[in-house]
C-alpha cells in the first residue's frame, strides 16, 4: 500500500532509513509520490532526472526532485530504470517548477506536466548497435555489453540492458562505447516516426537572409548592448528594458549579447510571440550562431521537439530561440534570456497552467543569476512602471538605424464620411454568389478612397503594402435582414462568422462549423445578409481595386496547414507579394525593406473590447504594424481608418509617441486602481449548467466577502469585483461566472484565492480555473 503523505507531515511517525526519491508525476499526479532507490542505481541516479516508476499497474515517468535518506512513508516501491544519463531539468528549472506551483495556484504534477513536453513524458527507446571491427576494450563492464551484443546479432534495446543489471554505470560505459565508435545508440520515441518528417527548419525553406558580416552598432546600439555587456561580465541577475523604437536593430543588440553569453561558455534564450517565429529572425540567428540553434515551437511535431529537448539537454545548441513554452528550455548553462516583443499578449498561456511566459523568464533569470532583456517598441505597462521605479533598467533607442525617419502616420476619420452615396467601395461588395450570402449591410468603411489611391500608387511603384484588419472570415455575422435573426453559435454565447471560401459559418472560439445558407433558419426567407467585414472580404475588394497585384492573406484560416505561414513570409520577404491582407499575425517581427504602405482598417475594433487593456492594446497593435513600413530607402506612410480618431491611443500614435501614451495611460490606471496599482486575480466558475454556476459562483462570493472582513491576514487589503457572468457567457457548451480580486500584495490576493479552492473542492461537473495576473477576461 502506497502512502500519499509528504514526510514532513507526520514528525512523531517511524522513520524508515534508505535510499528514496521524491519524484513528481508530471500531468497524471497532483502530488510527488516518494520510491525506494534501488543500490544499483543510487549512484547514478540525480535530481533532475527522468525515471521509470510503478503507479498502479502503469509504468509511467517521473522527474526526481530530491534524494532521500529517510521517509516516513511505508511500503515504498522501487524505482524501476533511469531513463536518461544526465538530469533533464537542473536545479534552477527544479526550483523555477516551484515558485511557478506558489505563484500560479498549481500543483507540482501541472506544473511538471507544462513544463516537459509530452514526447518527454512518454518513455523513449534506445537502442544499441554493434560497429563492425575490433574494438580494443580494458573496462569489464564495456567488454561485457560488446559479448551481449554479439549474442544477440549486434542489436540490444538499452531497456533489456538496464533490466539485466550489470552493475557499475550503464549509461557511461554505453557513452565511451559510442565515443570510440564500437557502438551506435539510436533514440527513438515510440509511435512517433522522425525520419519522414520535413522538420520546421526545412519548412522554412532557403534563407533569404544572407549572412551578412556583423554590422557595426550605432550609438544608441553600442550604449545599450555596453550596459547589458558589462552585466554579462560581472555576473549576476539585472532585468533590462530595452524600448527602442521599431527599426532600430534591437536584434542587432540581441544577437551581440548571445554572442558575449557564448564567448563566457553560457547559453541564451530567446522568445519571441508565437505568431512572429519567422523564419526570418531564425535565420539571422542560425547566421551568427551555425549549427548551433535549437528551436522551440508550436509547429514542431512531437518528434521534432522531443529531438530539439536532447539537443539542448546535451548542449550541442549555443542559442534557443522559442515561443512562450521555451522559457522551459533545458539550457543548463544559462546566462542570458531575451524577451523580444514582451508586450505580447501571446505571451500569456490561456489554457491549463495559467503562466506569464515573460514573467516566468525573468523569474528564471533570477534564479540562474543571469540577465534579462525585455524588449519593445511598445512595452507593457506594468513593464514601464517597473522601470521607472527601478526594478528594471531602461535601456532606450529613439531613432531607427541609418536615420530613417519613422513612418508617417495619418488618420481618416470614418464618421466624416458616413453618409452611404460616399462609399463606393462599400457599394460594390458583390452581391450573392452560389448559395452564400456575401451581401454586407454597408455600416463599415471598407476601404477609403485616400487609401485605394495610395494603394494603386504604390503598386504602380513595384513596392509593397500591408492591409492590417484584426478579424478573420468574410462577414462577421449574419443577420435576417426581415425578422432580425442573427446566427449564434450552439455552445457559445457569441455570432458566427461567414467564411465564403469554406461556404460555412463557423465559431471562432469553439470551432462549430455548419454550411452557409441563404435561407433564414427563423422566417425562412431568402434575406439573411452579412454584416460587418473580416480579411476574407477585404482581399476579394482588394482584388478589385488593384488589379494585377499579387495579393496574399495571412490569417489563422490561411496558416493552418503546417508550413503555410512560413511560405506566405518567405514570398513576401522576396517581394513576391504586392499587397499582403492579415489579421494581427501580419504586424510584428518581419523586417522587409520593400513595404511603404501601411493601411489599418478599423483601427479602434480592439478599443471596443470589455477590457481595461483596450487602450494599450489598440497603440501596441497598431504601433507594432505601421513600424512594418518604411524599413528600406523610400520612408513609410501609414493611413490608419478609424471611428475614434481622437482616442489618447490614436493621437499618440500618430506621433510616435509612447511616453506620451503612456502618461495618459498611467493616469487611467491610477483612477481606476488597475494594474500596475494593484494586482489581479480571477476567478472563473464553468459548469454546464447555468443555474448552477451562478449559484455557486454567488455563494463563492459571499464566502470571500466575509473573509476579507473577518480574516486578519486578508482583511481590507481586497477588493471584490463580481460575481458576474464573464462577457462570453458560455463557451463550448458551460457557462462561465467570474469574480475578479485586486489588492495591491500578490501575497493576499493568492491567500484568498487558495481559500477558494478549498471552499470549492473539484466536482466533475463544476471547475473553478484561477487566473494570476490574468490578461484575457473575456
Ligand atoms: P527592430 O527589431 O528594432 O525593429 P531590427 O533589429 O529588425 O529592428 O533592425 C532593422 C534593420 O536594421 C535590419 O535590417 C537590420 O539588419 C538593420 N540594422 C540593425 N543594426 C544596424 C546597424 N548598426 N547598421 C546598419 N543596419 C542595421
Ligand atoms: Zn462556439
């Protein structure tokens, strides 16, 4: 019988003297179990390490957190293999695992479970080889894995080794067989075949990128990578904001600091947002640093990522460059991480373990003593605050490189021309095609005269241009135009979206897709028509408006096919794209000199979001995409349609101005006590039953309530906002209440939000899902 219980609970209970593991079981267990250590292993058995362990009748993997002499727990079970030779995750990653557990509200088992991939939960299979040849061996635990392998015609799974029990350490012998080339192991994780897969590096297909002799740093560029230098050189944690304005080579400044990092015997990371791992950045990367990348992604295939983890495990990468899960990089000798764009919302994991990917990298800098860069044109507020009260060091770069002047930025305001006889372009959106609807209602502003004329032009010109539209689809609803019907999705609370080219409508939270249709499910005439425009739409006006132009769209809808978004960059990046049309997936990273003209349509569409962030976000998105522009010799223009032209976020961006932006910003946050002021935490109650929800979520409320008046370490240190239906009510079929706590110490907030989730204990039907520093509260 297997007891549950960390030792530490039971102090007056027999202490059973031994060799024990504390070992964590990533995803399947909340709590680490302890095991017995076998003596054949004990020696080489470390913290940090993969094993193979009994639970139940499974044999699973778990990662050793720590080696014990003594527990008092009874019956233990033996640990039946170590799975790798050295410690997958090192101490600073052991104990990030842990403030993650603290700070997140999550067990150990979640949090272990989000930070090894799957493919490395899973045991893997290694298999030896025998060389042809004569090998000359002294060591008696080599010579009798050659007599082994020899018996069994030269081939032996390392697993049928370990269970044979040779004694002495398997994994070194087998390690200086390989290195004198008697032997070759292979490494395969079962089920998942690598060998025919293109890999994400092939997918990206040829450089366009030359590589090209390192550039001599400008002023600002030399004083800021001087600053990061000399912290790279003294050793030590110092987190650094590097605001530089977009073309001011701040990956110039990146590339310079790993190249220090590498030249001390230290590894980098780099994370950039999911959306912008272009191949591009990779391949300035891969120029500096040759063969020795490693790449972190959410378009690897499982094989992929689990060879991409050994790699770096085995340190045969100087650089890792990643996605928000990379900041769980293997790298051991860590002695930079790099945040680039760390304003980012895709920074944020929304599902399972809740974590900030940019605060867990700067907590991971502190405990690996190295520095931290965050970088942006545009940086999170709570990131300037922090710099100006000195957490973070602010490190600026005000002009682009080579004194090319930023883009210029001009406004149509889409009231001033509202009347219907003033929108051509609006006029001609066709009418039905097939069986789908296409007609659009003509509320929105498609595209401006001003802007049809600077698009042609510029066509003209040969040069590029960029249509910047953040919603997807061709229509955004559809509506009845006789009884008012709109089509809603059957699991959430939200409108359909047309999708022309699929002839469907579809939901763009769950995914629920049903055929178009002209007829009106409700009246059952032929008078559903769309309303509102998606990228969808935009591209076939723009087809229209600027024949002959070479027009691609980049949205989630054209990307979705692995390989797909690199192909659509690539071509763009070889100007063999005219017009590009795409959602926010359009707006950061690519560096292409070609681009002159930027168009944002319905700028403010991000400023009507139910969120507090709504103000910041519309300047970041629309700073990060007119910074696409003017990159090469002919400056940039930017036209930016909006309905909110006198908006604080619109008016600074206009002037390029962020700190004026965010002057304003801060004030609002101030007045209203959002963060940086205080913090959040939310609380999400689903269940699939309405009443339910609100019952709970009511009582759950009164509950915390009374604690914060009655608790002495919570009390009149919380507010309580709520409970309340959360803005998309229900989503895949459960409804969803929120209550949203603010208070100014993470340390109270996570008090009252642990109280919860004792009030609440787990039911099948109901989930409470605790949201620390929570960004998306839709
Ligand atoms: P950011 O990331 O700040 O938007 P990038 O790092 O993409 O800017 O740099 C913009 C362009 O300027 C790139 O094409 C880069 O090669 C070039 N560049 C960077 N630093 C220099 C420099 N010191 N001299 C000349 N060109 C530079
Ligand atoms: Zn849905």
């Amino acid at each position: 019988m297997l007891l549950i219980v960390p030792t530490d609970k039971f102090p007056g209970m027999n202490q059973e003297a031994g060799k024990f593991a504390r070992i964590v079981i990533p995803t399947l267990l909340k709590e680490p179990l302890i095991y017995k250590v076998p003596d054949s292993l004990w020696e080489q058995i470390e913290i940090g390490m993969r094993v193979l362990i009994p639970l139940g009748k499974r044999k699973v993997t778990g990662v050793v957190l720590e080696l014990l002499r003594e527990t008092v727990v009874q019956g233990t079970r033996p640990i039946l293999a170590q799975l790798d030779d050295r410690p997958m995750l090192d101490s600073a990653l052991l104990q990030l695992g842990h403030w993650i557990g603290k700070y997140y509200l999550a067990s150990l088992g979640e949090v272990f479970g989000t930070i090894l991939p799957p493919s490395l939960r899973s045991e893997t299979r290694r298999t030896i080889t025998l060389n042809p040849g004569t090998f000359c061996v002294s060591d008696a635990l080599e010579k009798r894995i050659l007599d082994r392998l020899r018996q069994s015609n030269g081939k032996l799974s390392v697993k049928r080794l370990t269970r044979e029990r040779y004694g002495g350490n398997l994994y070194v012998a087998i390690e200086q067989l390989e290195s004198i080339g008697a032997v070759n192991v292979r490494e395969r994780l079962p089920g998942h075949r690598t060998r025919n897969e293109r890999t994400f590096l092939e997918l990206c297909g040829t450089p366009t990128f030359e590589a090209q002799p390192r550039l001599t740093l400008n002023s600002e560029q030399e004083h800021a990578f001087r600053k990061i230098d000399h912290r790279l050189k003294e050793g030590g944690f110092e987190t650094f904001l590097l605001h530089g304005v977009t073309g001011s080579g701040k990956t110039e400044v990146y590339l310079r600091a790993m190249e220090e990092a590498r030249r001390a015997g230290r590894g980098s990371l780099i994370l950039i947002p999911e959306i912008s791992l272009t191949a591009q950045l990779i391949d300035r990367v891969n120029a500096r640093f040759p063969g020795r990348v490693g790449i972190l992604h959410s378009a690897l295939s499982a094989g992929e990522r689990w060879a991409q983890w050994w790699h770096i495990v085995r340190r045969n990468v100087d650089v890792v460059v990643g996605a928000r899960s990379a900041v769980f990089a293997p790298i051991a000798n860590l002695g930079l991480i790099i945040v680039d764009e760390e304003h980012d919302p895709s920074y944020k994991q929304e599902e399972g373990l809740r974590y900030n990917g940019r605060d867990v990298a700067v907590v991971r800098g502190k405990l690996s003593a190295c520095p931290v860069i965050l970088g942006s044109a545009t940086p999170a507020v709570e990131s300037y605050q922090n710099s100006l009260e000195g957490r973070y060091r602010l490190l600026e770069m005000k002009q682009r490189v080579q004194q090319r002047p930023l883009p210029f930025i001009e406004t149509i305001d889409l009231r001033s021309k509202f009347h219907p006889s003033e929108q051509p372009n609006a006029a001609k959106v066709p009418l039905p095609t097939d069986s789908m609807p296409v007609q659009t209602s003509g509320e929105h502003r498609l595209i401006s005269d001003r802007l049809a004329v600077f698009l042609r032009e510029n066509y003209r010109a040969s040069r590029q241009s960029l249509i910047f539209l953040n919603r997807r689809g061709f229509s955004n609803y559809l509506q009845c135009v006789l009884c008012g019907h709109v089509l809603r999705c059957s699991y959430c609370s939200v409108t359909l979206t047309l999708h022309k080219k699929q002839k469907s409508v579809c939901c763009h939270h769950c995914n629920f897709r049903r055929a178009g249709t002209v007829l009106c499910p409700e009246c059952g005439n032929l008078t559903l028509s769309g309303v509102g425009i998606g990228t969808e739409q935009i591209e076939e006006v723009l087809r229209r408006l600027v024949p002959g132009a070479r027009i691609a769209r980049m949205d989630r809808d054209t990307t979705s096919k692995k390989g797909a978004h690199q192909e659509l960059i690539r071509s763009w990046e070889k100007g063999e794209t005219d017009i590009l049309v795409g959602t926010q997936m359009i707006t950061k990273g690519h560096d292409v000199s070609g681009v002159t003209l930027v168009g944002a349509l319905l700028a403010d569409l991000s400023l009507n979001l139910p969120d507090f962030r709504s103000g910041e976000r519309t300047f970041q998105l629309l700073s990060q995409v007119a910074g696409r522009s003017g990159r090469g010799d002919v400056p940039g223009t930017v036209i930016v349609q909006t309905y909110a032209p006198d908006h604080y976020a619109i008016q600074h961006l206009i002037h390029h101005d962020y700190k004026g932006f965010f002057a304003a910003e801060i004030d609002f946050r101030r007045a209203l006590n959002y963060p940086p002021f205080s913090r959040l935490v939310c609380l999400r109650l689903e269940g699939p039953k309405f009443e339910e929800v609100e019952k709970k979520a009511r009582t759950l409320g009164a509950l915390l309530h009374d604690k914060t008046i009655h608790n002495a370490r919570v009390r009149g240190k919380i507010e309580i906002l709520g409970p309340a239906p959360a803005p998309i009510e229900k989503l895949r079929n459960r409804y969803r209440w929120q209550l949203l706590l603010k208070g100014k110490q993470s340390s109270s907030l996570l008090e009252l939000a642990r109280q919860a989730r004792q009030a609440l204990p787990r039911s099948r039907s109901m989930r409470l899902h605790i949201d620390v520093d929570p960004y998306n509260m839709l």
